[in-house]
C-alpha cells in the first residue's frame, strides 16, 4: 500500500474491518488516512532516532553516512541501489576478551 493522493481506501485491505466485515466508502477512506498517518509517524521516529543516535554518539557513522543510502540520484534509484549490496563487515570472535 502506498500512501498517494487520489488512493483514498482504494486498497483491498482496508475494504474490509479487521474482522472481516465491508467497509462503506467513507469508512475505507478513513481506514487509509488513519494508515498513511501512522506511517508517517514511524517514519518520523526512524529519522528522528537516526539523528539522535549520530548526535549523541551512539552511531559511529555521520549524519551524510547515516542517510546516503537514501539519497535518490537522477534515474530514481537510491545510492543504496545503485551501489549494491556491499562488501560485508568482518564480524567480531566472541570467544576472545
């Protein structure tokens, strides 16, 4: 489900109440609002702690490292994309101290 304008309860999910019952017109796009809210609310709290995290030192990485992944180039994709999965990080042994 993406929340776009013109979707307004569009979407087969939100046609029916949790338990299975039809919803009317005004009820699905009421049920669509409520959801394009709550995402934009998680959305938020996932930016949010990001910045957090970099101010207080909790992440290594800065603000521009944090969101590169993000960043949309000219065709669309993301940096995260178009770069690919990367070379993975060697994982620390546990059984040493």
């Amino acid at each position: 489900m993406s929340c776009k304008p013109g979707h307004r309860g569009n979407h087969p999910v939100l046609r029916l109440t949790p338990t299975r019952r039809r919803r009317t017109e005004r009820q699905a796009a009421e049920a669509y609002e409520a959801e394009c809210r709550r995402r934009r609310q998680a959305l938020a709290a996932v930016i949010k702690a990001k910045l957090v995290a970099v101010e207080d030192g909790i992440s290594t990485n800065t603000h521009e490292a944090e969101f590169l992944a993000y960043v949309v180039l000219s065709d669309g994709r993301t940096i995260g994309e178009w770069a690919g999965p990367g070379p993975c990080r060697p994982q620390r042994d546990r059984t040493k101290r």
